[in-house]
C-alpha cells in the first residue's frame, strides 16, 4: 500500500514550507497554491496558468499564477512530494520487515515451548492466516508426507478442505512440483496452470493457491498449502513470510521426532545464533584506514553480553567530505533489544538523506520510535558529522555519555553540551548540536556503559575516571591500536569475571600530516 502525501501538510509544515513561502514574498505577480478541493493553500487569487503538482502520476493540486512562477514552483512542490513519499515508502519498509522479524521471534518462542506436532501445526495456521487477505474462502492446511510415496496427511486445517486427519486421495501437480523441488509456488489462476490442469488432484474447484515446502535441509516432508475457492492475489510478500513459517515449523516438527525434551532449548539456540550472524553482518566494517592512505583511522567493535546486541555504531558518508557517526544502547538486552535496534539504525539512514544536522536527524526519529512503542523500549544515542576537510566535528548527545576527546598531546577531555534525551520515551523533546574543531593527531573515542560499567568478580565497575587515565598519554598509531589498547585493559579489570552488559566502541583518529 502506498503512502499518501498531503499536499496541505507538506506546503505548511517543515522546511519545505519555508522555502515556497520565501518563494511566494520574493514574487512580483501573484501564485497561489490549490488543492484538489479548489482550496488555496497559500499564495492569493486563483487566477492565471494552473500547473500540476503531482508525485507517482497521482494529482495533489496545483499553483495557479504566471506560466513561468507557476512551473518553477510546481516543479519543486512536486520533487519535494516525491522525497516524502519515498521517505514514507522506506519508512512503511522498515515497519513492515520489523513486524515480521516480530512475528518470526514471537512464533519461534511459542514452537520452542511446544512439544506437540499437532499443536505446531495448528499454532503455525493461526499466525500463517493473520497476514493473509481476510473475507475470503481461503482454506489452510499442514500437510505431511507418509511412509507411502505419494501420499499425505492432514495434520492441521483451516476451512472444509482440509479435514484434520484424512489421507489426499490424490495430489495435484502444483503441489507435487513444490515437494519435489522444495521451492515455495503462487499460483492466482490454477485453472490456467498446466500442472493443475495435467493432475487436478482433490482440492477441486479452487482459483488460487500458494503451497510453501516442509523440509530440513536434506529432506522434504510435507507442505503448507493455501488453497482460495473465489479470486484471490496472493503476493510474493505473503509467499515470502509463509515459506519462512514453513521452515520454523518444518525445523521444529524435525526436532520434536529426534528428541523431544531438548526441542526448546535447541530452538532458541539455533534462532540466536542467527540472530548474531545476521546482527553482525549488519554492522560496517569496511574502516577507513591510514594503510590505505585515508585522510582519517576509524576502527570499530562490538562484543554482546549476549548471542545479539541492543548496542550498535555506524558510520557513512553524507556527501563526499561529511561522515556520519552513530553509536547507541538499547534499554533492553537479547532478540527484542537487537530487533529494535535495527530499526533505529535503518531509520537513521532514512531519516539523514533529508535532515544532515545531528540533532534534526534526532529530532525527526524520536517520533517514530515513539509512535506504537507498546514495550517502552528506548535507545541513548550520541550522533556526529565530520567535515572531513575542515575537521570540525558537529555532535548531538540524545541520552548518551558522553565521548572522549584525545588531544595529539595525549590529553584526554569529555565532549561537552546539553545530555539531550533518550530517545522512544517522549515525544517532541527537541535537541542541540554543538561543535569541536579537531587537529591532526587527535583521537576521538565513542563508547557505550558497557566499557565503563564493566564489572569485576567484586562487582566494581571499570568506570570513566580509569579509561581517561588509561589513555592520558597513551601512544597510538592508528584507531585499532586505540581499541585494543581499550578492550584488552577490559578484560584485565574483569579478569574473568561474567560480561554483564554490551560492549561497543568506535574510535577515529585524525591523520598527523
């Protein structure tokens, strides 16, 4: 579903309204902007050349006035309804993929706790049918292979269809071809389809089908089958989340035949593990180095107290001589802290493609984190731009401590301003941005409390005043030494003790010539 763009919202709110504004007082003849209902929106009269706005070849209104003005202006109302709908088309993106790791982790949990395959399946249909159109005559069924080739039985069922229990008589060709390919079929005109037409089997009489494969990784063993007796589209998207529930399910009704009492624990196991793969793979690695004869030396780590993180940094460039960097703590630990912290850090990429200042980028995404926060999940984030000419760092604090700035002296001083406010808390909180002229040699060290709130086998925490002392005067060549330096002094201090929360730090180090 496409986003919709007002155009009276967009022409009187933001940075956008600014500019027409300036636009409208800077003209000698009269533009007026006109919405669908022939209201004017700004500007006066009504008269004169009436030029479209538009965004996706969807009319919002137009600017009524001199040919020339009334273009121009059209032109750019039109380029700016664009980046919105794009802004809110990444945003209706994000949601959408964050709603479905959800609902993956949330039926992760509930196979992990069940040791029944009956129960697994039933449960897989309940949530396979929340995401699928409603009203219609759509039928369910979890359908598993028999010692016999050819042969399956219903273990689970939504709609007549599907009777729990009872053996296909015959299988049609579509779904024949998803259990011996193992890949996932859309079919929205089964009548048409030369399998279906070559072996109807006994689902008859049906318009659409979507059949996702129950298989392991050297087996198939049954099917997720969606079958519609009226005029149904069914969607990559909704074949995508029903191939991935097939796999959950298809894995837990494995494990439960091997061992039932190690079902869950295996279950969760295997979910985290991926839950760090892919969480790692998402952070930047690919550092700017003085090896590789860049003007700065940025290296970065992350060590989770868990298998996932609720920390992350990022780094990127806003234009070819500003980069942007990002660190920030989840309030909470495990899958729903490393969840949400995807979010934030999609949304920070989305949001500094239209704000590049610090604390507008903050500005614009604590309202989205905000908005639908029923678990009360919050993030501190500490966000910078570096000219990489001038070296002037511009930084805005949103709840976070507070980095460490290293002098090419060896003089160590915490960046200073407002603390600002953490952000999925409040909204409408605003925020500051302050500046720090860097000099070649300098350092910069962005840390979350993990380093400074590391415990010892006595529970004595790590603390700020230790790591300044550790690095007043520390030589470094480059920003790994810098971190290594760090983590090592660490894992001394806690000599052994159990990791209590994330670790994660990002240090950049101005080049000396």
């Amino acid at each position: 579903m496409n986003p919709e763009i007002k155009l009276k919202r967009l022409c009187q709110k933001g940075h956008a309204s600014q500019l027409i504004g300036k636009f409208l007082a800077d003209r000698t003849h009269p533009l007026a902007i006109i919405d669908l209902n022939g209201d004017c929106l700004l500007g006066d009269g009504n008269e004169g050349s009436r030029q479209p706005i538009s965004v996706e070849g969807n009319n919002l209104g137009w600017v009524c006035g001199s040919p020339e003005d009334a273009s121009l202006l059209a032109a750019f109302i039109s380029y700016m309804a664009q980046k919105e709908f794009e802004s809110k088309l990444l945003a209706q993106e994000t949601l959408s993929k964050y709603k479905e790791l959800t609902l993956l982790y949330k039926l992760g949990e509930k196979i992990a706790a069940c040791l029944d395959i009956d129960e697994l399946a039933d449960l897989t249909l309940v949530e396979a049918r929340s995401f699928l159109p409603s009203g219609q005559d759509i039928h369910l069924g979890i359908l598993l292979a028999g010692q016999e080739d050819g042969q399956l039985t219903i273990c689970a069922g939504q709609g007549e269809l599907f009777q729990v229990g009872s053996q296909l008589a015959s299988i049609d060709g579509i779904t024949q071809q998803v259990l011996a390919s193992g890949n996932t079929e859309i079919v929205n005109e089964v009548w048409q389809d030369p399998r279906y037409q070559a072996c109807g089997g006994s689902l008859g009489n049906i318009q659409a089908m979507l059949c996702a494969p129950l298989k392991t990784r050297d087996k198939t063993f049954g099917v997720l089958s969606v079958v519609s007796r009226s005029s149904v589209y069914f969607s990559a998207a909704e074949a995508k989340v029903l191939n991935l529930l097939a796999t959950q399910v298809a894995l837990a009704i494995a494990r439960v035949h091997l061992i039932h009492d190690r079902v869950a624990q295996e279950r969760l196991q295997e979910s985290l593990k991926l839950s760090h793969s892919i969480q790692m793979g998402m952070l930047s690695t690919a550092f700017p180095r003085f090896s590789d004869g860049q003007p700065i030396d940025l290296f970065a780590v992350m060590e989770p107290a868990r298998e996932v993180s609720g920390d992350f940094y990022d780094f990127f460039h806003l234009d070819h001589k500003t980069l942007l960097l990002a660190i920030g703590d989840v309030s909470d630990k495990g899958v729903p802290a490393a969840l949400f912290m995807v979010m934030v850090k999609t949304l920070i990429r989305a949001i500094a493609k239209q704000h590049t200042q610090p604390h507008q980028v903050l500005a614009a995404l604590n309202p989205e984190l905000c908005r639908d926060n029923e678990a009360s999940m919050f993030v501190t984030l500490f966000l910078a731009t570096l000219d990489l000419d001038t070296h002037i760092l511009t930084y805005s604090f949103g709840g976070h401590n507070p980095p460490l700035y290293v002098s090419r002296y060896g003089i160590v001083t915490m960046l200073t301003g407002d603390s600002g406010t953490a952000l999925g808390i409040i909204d409408g909180v605003s925020f500051n941005s302050q500046t720090l002229q860097l000099n070649r040699g300098d350092s910069l060290l962005l840390y979350t409390d993990g380093i400074s709130e590391a415990m010892d086998k006595d529970y004595n925490a790590y603390g700020e005043a230790r790591l300044c002392e550790l690095l007043t005067g520390l030589a470094h060549n480059n920003a790994q030494e810098l971190s290594d330096t760090i983590i090592a002094d660490v894992i001394a201090f806690t000599a052994g003790a159990e990791q209590s929360d994330d670790i994660t730090l990002l240090a950049l180090q101005i080049g000396k010539q």
